[in-house]
C-alpha cells in the first residue's frame, strides 16, 4: 500500500506542478490544492499505515501498549494543514476574484505591473492609470 | 561607568521627547550628562583601572566588560567635555531647526556609543559599540536629509567605515583564536603569542583596515571631507575631535598585542606621512572654511598614526599630548567656522575678510586656536609639536620622517591661519559682487562663542602649565607602552633641534600662507585633473558597479513569473536531491519490495480514483467538471483515512471538502474561464518539470516509510494521554493540550485569513450588503418574483436538517476528548448546516437567524481561548496548564480547560467558515 500510496502522492504532486506552471489564476489555485492533498499523503505515510487501530486509547490501566496504534503525531499535523488549506484557498478565492474584477484580466503575465524591474518605465505607468481606470469602475 | 553608558543610551532615546517641552533649555538639560561623565572621569585619574564584568552571552564569549585605563581616559574626557560644549553650541547653531530633538537625541546617542568604544574591554563589545558610532554618523552626516550630497556623503561614510569595521572584527576573530579569550586585557598581556602566530600578518592588516577607515587614512581619507555636509557641531564633535580618533585610538590600544615588529614600525609610519602629505596638498585646493578643517584634521590623524608607529618613549608621550591639543584646537576653530557661516552666510576663505572688529569673542576664541594648531609659543600645541619632533628625532633613519613631518606640519600649520587668522584681519579685496552682506555681520548669543572660547582657553592654560596634565599624559603613557616612564611636560625645552625644526615649519607655513590666493586655484586645477585617479572615484565607480550587477542578478532571478520561480525552485531540489542519491546510493528495488505488501482491493480503486481524477483536473476546461473532480480527490483522500485508523482526519477531511465544493459552487460563475493561455512547446517542458518534482516526491516518500526508527515522541503521547491530559482520543489531546500553543496559534492565522477576506470584500461593499439586507427583510414576502428559481425540497430539507447537523455537532464537540470527533470538526459540521440553510434560502439569511455577527462569534472564541489558556496563570502555574475539575459531569465526563479550549476553537471555526462563505456569496448577490 506504501508503494501505491506513494505514486499517487507523486502524481497528484506532479499534477499540481503542472497546474502551478500555468498562467491561468484559477488553475494556479487549483494546482495549490492538489499540492496540498499530495502533502498530506506524504505526511500520512510518514506515520506507519496502519489498519483499524485508531490512537484512541482503549482502557485505562497502568501499562498502555504503545506498539499497536496508529501514529498520532502525523494525523495531528495533517488535520491542521487541512484547515489551514481551507483559509488559504478562501482567502486565495477571493483574492482571485477581486483581482479579476478589478484588473480584468486572468493571465498571470498581464499582473506584473507591480514588481517587475527596469522594465520600460512608461509602459509601467501606462498599466497603472488601466488599473486605477479600473478600479473606478469597479466601485461603481 | 556602566552605569554612564546605559544613561546615556536611555537619555539619548527620551530626550527628543523632552524638548517639546523643554524647549530651549534642552541643550543644558543634556549637557548635564556629560559633565556628570567628566566630573566622575576626573576622579577617576589617579585610581587604578578595573574591570567591571556583567555577564552576557557567556557562550558567545560576549560579556559587558568595562575598564576605564589612562588611554580610555583621555578620549572619555574629549568626548564628555566636548560633547557637553557641543550641545549647548548646537541648540544655538540649530535653534529653530525641525529635527533640533532629533539632533540632541543623536549626539548623545553617539556620545555613549563613544564612551563604550573606549572603555569596553571585551573585543566583542568594542565592535559593538564601534558600529554604533559609524551609524550614530551616518545618521548625523545625513541629518539634513533633504539634502541628496548630505545622503550621499552619509552612505559613503558608513560604507567605508563598515567595510573597515568588518575587516576589523575578522581580525578579531582570529585574535581570539590565537589567545582563547575576547578580553582585551587578556590580549595585550598575551601580546608575544599573537606576534608569533602564522595568522599574525593578517591580524595585523584587518586591524589597520579598521582603523585606517575610520580615521581616514590614505587611501580611505576620501569620507571625511564629504563628512562635512552635517551641520559645523556634528562636524566639530565626531568628525574631528572625538570619533575620527577611534582609528588611532584602536592602534594604540592594540600596540602591546601587535607592536613592536617590523612591519608595524615600517606600514604605520608611512601611512602616516603618506596622509599627512596627501592632506596637506589637497587642503591647499580648498577655499571653504570647514574643509579646510577637514584635511587638517586628516593630516592630524595621520601625523597620531606615524607616532604610533614610531614606538619610542617620546612618541607615545607625544601621541598623548597631540590627541589633547588637536581635540581643543580642532574644536575651537570648527565652532568658531561655524559661527562665522552662521553670521556672515559663507565659509569662503576667499570671500571673508576684516571680521575682527565685527566678531571679537569669536577672533578670541579662534585666535589661540590657530596659534595652538600652527604650534606656536606658548600653547598647548607648541608642547605637542616638539613632542612630534623629539619623536621624529629619536626614531632611527630619521632624515625622510623629519622631512615629511616638517612639510606636513608646515602645511597644516598655514591652513590654521587660513582659517583662524584670514577672516578676521584679511583686507577687503574682492570684486563687489562676491561681497557677503557685511552690515548684517554680528557676534551671535554667548553660546555661539563661549564654547570655543572655553576650548581655546584651556589650550593657553595647559600651553602655559603643561604640568597639570601630567598625571593624565601619564597614566596613558603607561598604559600603551605598559612601562612606567618617568617624564616631565614643559612648555620650554631650551634651544633643542626640535625647535629647529619647528622654526623650519613656521617658515614654510608662512611662506604658503601668504601665497594662498596664488596657490589655490592652481592647486584646484591640477587636483581637478588627477581626480579620475583618485581613491573617491574609484569609490564612486565601485558602487555603481556594484548596483549594475545588482539589478543584473535581479533582472536574472526575479523576471516576475512566477512560472520561472516554481521552475527554478523544483529543478534545483531535484538536483540536489539526485546529487544526494547519487552519493549515499538508494536501493530502489528494496524500497519497492518492503512497500508492496497489504494491499487491499479498495485501496487500489481509491488510489485509481484520485490518480484519474487529478489527471483529468489537468486537462478540462470546464471550471463545474474541475471542482466536481477536486471533490472526488478529496473524498477519496477521507476514505484512506479512514481506512488507515485516522477517523478524526476523515471526518475534516470530508467537511472541508464539503465546504470548499460550496465555497467553489458560489463564486464559480465569476471565475475567470479556463482558457489555454500557453503554446504545446511549453506545456512539454511543463510537464516535464512537474514530473521530475512528482517522481522525487514518490522516492522522498517511499524513503520517509522504509526509516524504520519510530519516534519517541509518539510513544510518550500514547503513553501519557490519558495519565496527564484525561482524555482517550490521543489526537484530540495533542492539538488542545499536549500542542495547544501551535493551534492557539492556527486559529489565530484562520482569523486573520478570515479577516483578509472581509478586508478584500472592501468597506464600501460592505455598507451596501448592509443596505441589501435591509431592504431584503422588507422584500421577503415577494421571494417569488426572485430571480432565481427555487426548489422546494430543498428548504424544506435544510429547515429541518441544520438544527440536527448543529446538535450533531455539539455531540462531536462533547465526545472529541475521548472518542473520534473534536472542536475542528464539530465547527465544521455546524457551519456546513448554516451553510445548508443559506443555500436553500440566502446566505444573509444565516444572518438573521444568529444573534451575533459572525465577527463577534469570533472575537468570542479567540477569548474563550485565550481565557482557557492563560487560566493557569492565575493559580501560579505556567501558561496552558491543564486544569482539571475533580468530579466527573452528568454527560460531559471530566472537564477542564483543555475542553473550554476547544469550545473556543469550535466557535472560531464556525465563525470564520461562516465569514468567508457568506461573504464570497454576498459578493455573488451583488453582481
């Protein structure tokens, strides 16, 4: 299971570089996602996979056989980066949103007003005057 | 003294405050540190140095070590009994100037970093303070920082001195290795075993790079003169009688720990001269007052460089004197300059003229002056010259030393009249135009004279009764040469070959001075021609160099795609990675066999499931197909939870997949399409990339699982979770007690994400959806005209499934500490019920059936948290201590603060779930 786990932890990973590399906003957002799953699985695994044997304790005597539950710590650490996944894509989501709203465009290459270097200076001004246009519009 | 330093640093940081209500009384106010500092140091002068220690970073070596020696002294009394003239002169100088506090503020400031550079006895400690007076200058050089020559003047001297005090402190660092100690004491009675060190020439060039920098020497003389774009106080405190002399006073300090062999006695002598030299013939190029001063002052410096160098008994002894008579006389003719811009509005040698009769305090306080800089009878600086030429005289192969000195000092010597004399008596004699407004010319308020007045007076006192200093020359004598020599001070020696020379001086400094206004401006042109070669240029063309290659590599490495960064990022970890495999060897095949075992038939069609799902992600271009898929992935992903005995994590899992689909489903139709921007060429390479980064991630993986060493902090979590935190569900217990300081600090961040949201939605927006809400709650009866067709079944439904969800969700809640479930999931579980009703009705509807903004039901689990954590504080314990209630709750088991904890988590998570959704579906109404 390790194995087969591990090559979809890869794919998904791969799948989500890929989606990453585009220039598209949203597909960038989407490749965050499946970065994310794709971690969480290699965090998984770095805990031994174990079946049906949750870290739940099941008696409470003086000696507790540690060797047969699962490894909590992963699971710990998996179920705050799947919350804190949850705030960043929202926060990503809404981000997206308003930049398209705003600037109306949704390649990647066209948002790079803002911190490209000794670029032609009057281009720059140029995309800067679009956005405040657009910014009054979008207020309307 | 440390008690001194740590006033003067607490003073420094008060005292702009103070002046908006002191006013003018500021300067005394602050001057009174000083002569605390002076009064303290003058009974210091005959009791024997200690060292004061307060340990500081024992492990770093790095203590507070002070010890006040007779070298310590003499610069301590400059710094304080100038420094305390210097305020008062400069609350004058400034008045009315904005940034007046600023400016007592920096000078103490400096002035405490001062006394620490000369009284620290740890190497460390030292550095420490000597950055502090490089940057207490560079905030000073550029005090009229409106003034771009002033901030380039700031920046080259910090550079300068920065470079030099880096130099410095790695030959620190390789005395320390040499010696095992950072004590300076330590080092100067180790000195032998430093000088025979292999490290020793390099010990030796760092230490002078530091402090030929900081005192100008050649070829780094270049700063000082631009230094003078400060106000005249700042110019006539740091960088002529006080910090400038850090440099020499460093290479007197380390003369018993590096002295003594041959290339010290040659490198320091010639330096020396060669800036004696190279200053004298620029300052001849000058015309204005305070540059003029300025080269004297590196002429000076290099003239304290040679003595120490020349290491007999007169030169230390010599040294001593000439630090004191320099600091008075320097002193007094940069305040006296100052007063004349001040009130004539120049400093044009070539312009002023006949101020005696105009400024007669000022023509009193600069007329010693002069006399003591030229080393004329019967001043202070007569005594130090022919202590300089005794030294000279002393020194073996003396004939181009004496020369050098002569000429140097002849030349110096006719700046000071230049500077001291000409103003005052000079003949009007130039055309009418260039004429300063002479009428207005007027001897400003006793602050603008009484300062150099002071300093000039106590260069005829001490001219006249060199006794008096005795005591001080002598115990710093000792304390550079670590020999008791017996020495008198005398203002006449008789008819001695010192005074030869010292005639030849005045000679040659009468003859230039006279042909000044014949000399300047030929010496202007030929300066003017040989400047591309000059150190400053070079300088200039260094730092241009190094901006170009700058923006260079920043052209390189930020293009602003981010494509490339991710590209850049993976393909150098690859890289590293395959290095590392390559060296230490992985079996792949043994990794594959031990990982192949156990596999169930629904682990393989889950694995299938998300395999297609993610391919497929990647290659629709319908956004609803692309949510509907990421569902499926994530589903999945729940269910290998599940199945490998991690039920808490499913049960997230699968609500925030719930909520991510709801939040998707409603912004989804103002997302941007999903159009194919990129050519097939790079969707290869693309692919490529991502491959490589998903096949490390596979062996990454396969390694993590193969390590077969189990951690330990596992066992003491499953062994002690249930003794120490009452509670079964080991994962439960970790996040809200074992770990709870790392999720205080997660839902603090999801606040914060939640916050940013409202932050995006925009102010303006959010009075309209207020205004929207309002009229809505009038509109409701007309729901039908709404635009969007409703079904009914599925208010119906959610009208009576939220309040089960949200009772299911307190049950989890409840039940989280021992059994699968927790405050993550039950808030998760009730905000998707909310999230249910709104969908069915509106998502201001959710609003309307809660009491409180989900704003407020934030702030009210941040402090149910907070309280929960800090609780243990009030009883005495550490912070996040348990606390638990001996008997155990109808329904509810043990309780304690771990399980108040998670009800605060449990409210943030509903709140913030609740406003990020509500307000991307706010947004959507709008549109």
């Amino acid at each position: 299971m390790t194995l087969l786990l591990a090559v979809t932890a890869g794919i998904l990973f791969a799948t989500g570089l890929y989606m990453m590399l585009r220039r598209s906003l949203v597909k960038i957002l989407i490749g965050l996602l499946l970065l994310s799953y794709a971690v969480n699985l290699l965090l998984f695994s770095s805990g031994k996979l174990t079946p049906g044997k949750p870290p739940i304790i099941s008696f409470t005597g003086a000696s507790i056989i540690t060797a047969n539950y699962a490894d909590p710590v992963p699971q710990v650490l998996i179920l705050t980066a799947i919350v804190i996944s949850f705030g960043l894509t929202a926060f990503a989501v809404v981000l997206i949103l308003k930049a398209h709203q705003t600037i109306g465009v949704d390649d990647l290459d066209q948002l790079r007003a803002t911190d490209v270097l000794s670029e032609e200076d009057h281009t720059r001004e140029l995309d800067l005057e679009e956005i405040d246009h657009c910014e009054s519009e979008g207020d309307e | 003294m440390l008690f001194f330093l740590g006033a003067g640093f607490i003073l420094a940081a008060l005292i702009p405050f103070f002046h908006r209500i002191t006013g003018r009384w500021t300067a005394y106010i602050a001057s009174l540190y000083p002569i605390a500092v002076f009064i303290y140091l003058l009974q210091r002068i005959n009791s024997p140095a200690q060292r004061h220690t307060i340990s500081w970073v024992p492990s770093l070596g790095l203590d507070f070590s002070i010890r006040l020696d007779g070298l310590s002294l003499i610069l301590a009394f400059l710094v304080s009994g100038i420094g305390a003239l210097v305020l008062i002169y400069g609350g004058a100088y400034l008045k009315n100037h904005p940034y007046l506090g600023r400016f007592y503020g920096l000078i103490l400031f400096f002035m405490a970093s001062m006394l620490g550079v000369v009284s620290s006895d740890n190497a460390l400690l030292l550095f420490g303070f000597w950055e502090l007076t490089g940057i207490s200058s560079f905030l000073l050089i550029g005090f009229d920082h409106d003034n771009p020559s002033a901030r380039a003047a700031a920046w080259q001297a910090l550079l300068v001195t920065g470079a030099g005090s880096l130099a410095m402190l790695i030959g620190f660092i390789l005395i320390f290795q040499v010696t095992g100690s950072w004590s300076l004491l330590t080092w100067i009675e180790n000195g032998a075993l430093v000088k025979v060190s292999s490290h020793y020439p390099a010990i030796f060039w760092l230490i002078l790079a530091g402090a030929a920098t900081k005192s100008a020497q050649f070829p780094f003389h270049f700063w000082l003169p631009n230094a003078m774009a400060a106000p005249t106080p700042i110019s006539a405190y740091l960088h002529s009688a006080t910090m400038v002399k850090a440099g020499v006073f460093l290479l007197a300090r380390f003369l018993p720990v590096l002295g003594g062999t041959l290339l010290w006695k040659t490198t320091l002598p010639i330096l020396g001269i060669l800036t004696l030299l190279t200053a004298g013939l620029l300052m001849i190029a000058q015309h204005d007052l305070k540059k003029l001063l300025a080269y004297t002052t590196v002429g000076a410096l290099g003239l304290m460089v040679c003595l120490i160098g020349l290491e007999n008994k007169y030169a230390i002894e010599a040294l001593v004197v000439f630090i004191l008579a320099h600091g008075l006389y320097k002193g007094a003719l940069f305040l006296v300059s100052g007063s004349i811009d001040h009130s004539t509005g120049t400093r044009d040698v070539r312009i002023l003229y006949g101020l005696a009769k105009k400024m007669p305090f000022s023509l009193a306080a600069a007329l010693p002056a002069a006399l003591s800089m030229a080393g004329i009878l019967p001043l202070l600086g007569f005594v130090a010259k022919e202590l300089v030429y005794e030294a000279g005289i002393a020194s073996p192969k003396n004939a181009l030393l004496m020369i050098g000195m002569m000429l140097g000092n002849g030349l110096m010597a006719a700046g000071a009249g230049w500077v001291g004399v000409k103003p005052f008596f000079k003949r009007q004699s130039t055309p009418e135009e260039r004429d300063f407004h002479r009428d207005h010319v007027h001897e400003g308020s006793f602050a603008f004279w009484l300062p150099p007045l002071i300093l000039s007076f106590l260069s005829l006192t001490f001219g006249l009764a060199p006794g008096l200093l005795l005591p001080l020359v002598k115990s710093a004598v000792t304390a550079v040469t670590l020999q008791n020599i017996d020495f008198k001070l005398a203002l006449w020696h008789g008819f001695t070959p010192a005074l030869g020379w010292s005639a030849l001086t005045l000679l040659l400094a009468g003859l230039v001075y006279l042909m000044y206004s014949k000399l300047e401006p030929r010496a202007f042109t030929i300066f003017n021609h040989l400047k591309p070669f000059g150190p400053a240029d070079l300088y200039d063309r260094g730092i241009q160099n190094l901006k170009r290659l700058a923006a260079w590599q920043t052209r390189i490495l930020q293009s602003g795609y981010l494509r490339r960064y991710i590209i850049t990022i993976i393909m150098t970890t690859v890289f590293f990675a395959v290095l590392i495999i390559a060296r230490y060897g992985i079996e792949l095949s043994r990794l594959i066999s031990f990982s192949i075992s156990g596999v169930r038939f629904y682990d393989v069609i889950l694995t299938i499931i998300i395999i297609v799902s993610a391919i497929l992600a990647t290659r629709t271009q319908s956004r609803l197909a692309t949510i509907a898929l990421l569902g499926s992935i994530g589903y999945s992903i729940a269910l290998i939870y599940l199945f490998y005995s991690a039920p808490d994590l499913a049960m997230v899992q699968i609500a925030i997949e719930t909520l991510t689909v709801i939040l998707f489903i409603l912004v989804i139709y103002r997302l941007p399409k999903f159009d194919r921007i990129t050519t097939p060429p790079r969707r290869r390479l693309d692919i490529v990339v991502a491959a490589l980064g998903g096949g490390l991630m596979t062996i990454l993986m396969l390694l993590v699982s193969s390590a077969t060493v189990g951690s330990p902090l596992t066992d003491y979590y499953l062994q002690n979770s249930v003794a120490l935190a009452n509670g079964r569900n080991v994962v439960n217990v970790i996040l809200v007690d074992f770990r709870g300081l790392d999720t205080f600090g997660e839902i603090s961040v999801l606040a914060i994400a939640a916050l940013g949201v409202l932050a995006l939605i925009g102010p303006s927006l959010q009075k309209k959806i207020t205004a929207q809400i309002l009229n809505e709650a009038g509109d409701r009866n007309n729901a039908g005209k709404s635009r969007i067709h409703r079904s009914i079944i599925l208010p119906v439904a959610a009208r009576y499934l939220m309040p089960l969800m949200l009772l299911f969700s307190i049950f989890l809640l409840i039940r989280g500490h021992n059994e699968a479930g927790g405050g993550f999931v039950g808030g998760l579980v009730a905000a998707a019920g909310f999230m249910l009703y709104g969908i069915a009705e509106s998502p201001q509807a959710i609003l309307r059936l809660i009491p409180l903004q989900p704003r407020a039901i934030m702030a009210i689990g941040l402090s149910i948290a907070v309280l929960s954590v800090s609780m243990p504080l009030f009883t005495g314990l550490p912070l996040m201590t348990g606390l638990w209630y001996p008997q155990p709750v109808a329904f509810l088991g043990k309780i304690g603060t771990p399980l108040l904890f998670d009800v605060g988590v449990y409210l943030i998570v509903i709140a913030i779930t609740l406003m990020i959704l509500i307000n991307a579906a706010r947004e959507e109404s709008l549109r």
